[in-house]
C-alpha cells in the first residue's frame, strides 16, 4: 500500500463546490494522477473549531450547509460519502480526541471533497480543528502523519489568505491586489525553503499577517498539513477570489 499524500486546500467561497472551475478541474486532476486510490480521508477544516478535539464516528455523517445568503441549488447540493467508524476510533486514540457521532461534514470539507473524490465512493473522517497555537497544530498533524502509510489521505481546508472584512465583491476571478500577493508570497517562501519558525510564530513576523488573517481559523490548518508531511512542497492550483481569497492549493507527496 503506497503511503498517500498531504493536501492543503483554501477553499474559497462556498460556490466553488458548484463545479466547473479551473479550481475544480485542478483538484479532480490531482487526485486523478494518484498511483493509487486512497483508503479514506482525514480531514480538518476551518470551518469545525472545538476547544478539545473531536472525531466525526458516523458511518453517514452527511453534510451541514453552514453558509447563508448564497443561491438555492447551493443548499441542494449533497456529497453522501461513507464514514469509517474502524478509522475514527483509531484516529480518536491517536489523538486523545472523543468521538463525534452526530456531527456532519462541514463545507469546508465536503464542497472540496466533491471535487477530489466526485463519486462520494471514499470513506471520509473529519477531525476538529483547536483553538491552538501554531506549534500545537503541527504536533497534531504530526499525530496524524502515520495514517498516510495505511493508504489515508490526508487532507487541511482553509486558506492561506483569507479575510472576508477585506474582500471586492467586483474584483474578476483571478486577480489579487498587491497587499495580499505579496502576503501569500512570503507565507509561501518561508514554507518553500524550511523557514518553519518564522511561519510559527507569523504574527510578529509576517508583515501582513493580521491583513491576511484577521482570525486564524483559516490559516490554521495549513500548520496541521506541515506537521503530517514530510518532503518538499508543491502547488496544485493557483488562483484568486473576491480580489483578497487566496485559492492556493499545496500538496507533499
């Protein structure tokens, strides 16, 4: 069984899960190119913050629609994924997490999970995301590390850029003002070239870290996905939404 991959994913607003999209093309290619099929999904998403960790144990989990004022096919959509209790257990033990039974797939995983895996056809464990420190979310992405070599992708939803206070409902798709290219170029470079403690510690050293996350929720995840890889970085997708959304898609094989 082939050890599977990290994938950070900024997912952008919630109408990227309609489809049809450079965006969406990107992600379907990815998972396309896999020698293999993974297992499942472990996923963390911005979008499930608890104080003490949490594990989704349905074997149904389906979704929750956690978003308003967007069109009604939005609400219509479904991605009816299997749960794997077995998995959940385990990935609870690991790290030292209760089992959620009720809870649903938020957006922030499914509507990117329809684009990886359209068939809704692979197992899908989503695991909360704490109210932590950058170094704290590492070492759970690091507890996580050893799924990947049992064939388990694992996979972080936020953003890299991602603040909604400072957003261009005019903007076209693909363009950036200069502030917020140049904030993710920094992130990007730091995590390039191994600069981890800058990355860690960003509100004092990112210049515009309090422009590009307002709140964490967003960037959380990306320090889950460093501490499960290992191996260089590369890009799957690059791109802008609303002028300020980073749409910077980051896989570690």
């Amino acid at each position: 069984m082939r050890t599977q991959p990290v994938l950070f994913v900024s997912h952008g607003s919630p109408m990227l899960a309609l489809g049809g999209s450079a965006y969406a093309r990107a992600l379907g290619a990815f998972t396309a190119s896999l020698p293999e099929r993974p297992r499942a999904v472990l996923v963390v998403s911005a979008h499930w913050q608890t104080p003490d960790l949490r594990v989704t144990s349905s074997d149904r989990p389906g979704v929750l629609h956690d978003f308003g004022g967007f069109p009604r096919e939005l609400y219509a959509l479904d991605y009816p994924a299997p749960g794997d209790p077995a998995l959940a257990a385990r990935a609870a033990s690991a790290l030292g997490a209760e089992a959620d039974p009720i809870r649903p797939l938020d957006h922030g995983a499914w509507a990117v999970l329809r684009h990886l895996f359209p068939g809704a056809d692979v197992p899908v464990v989503q695991v909360s995301l704490p109210r932590a420190a950058p170094p704290d979310l590492v070492a759970l992405g690091e507890a996580l590390r050893a799924f990947r070599e049992e064939g388990i992708l694992i996979l972080a939803s936020g953003g890299l850029v991602h603040n909604l206070g400072l957003v261009d409902w005019a903007a076209p798709d693909g363009q950036a003002e200069t502030w917020a290219l140049d904030a993710e170029r920094w992130f990007l470079e730091r995590l390039g070239d191994g600069r981890r403690e800058e990355l860690l510690d960003h509100r004092k050293a990112w210049p515009q870290s309090r422009r590009a996350a307002a709140t964490t929720e967003h960037l959380d995840p990306v320090f889950v996905a460093m501490g499960a890889a290992d191996g260089p970085v590369r890009t799957v997708f690059d791109g802008w939404q609303l002028g300020t959304m980073s749409l910077r898609c980051l896989a570690w094989n």
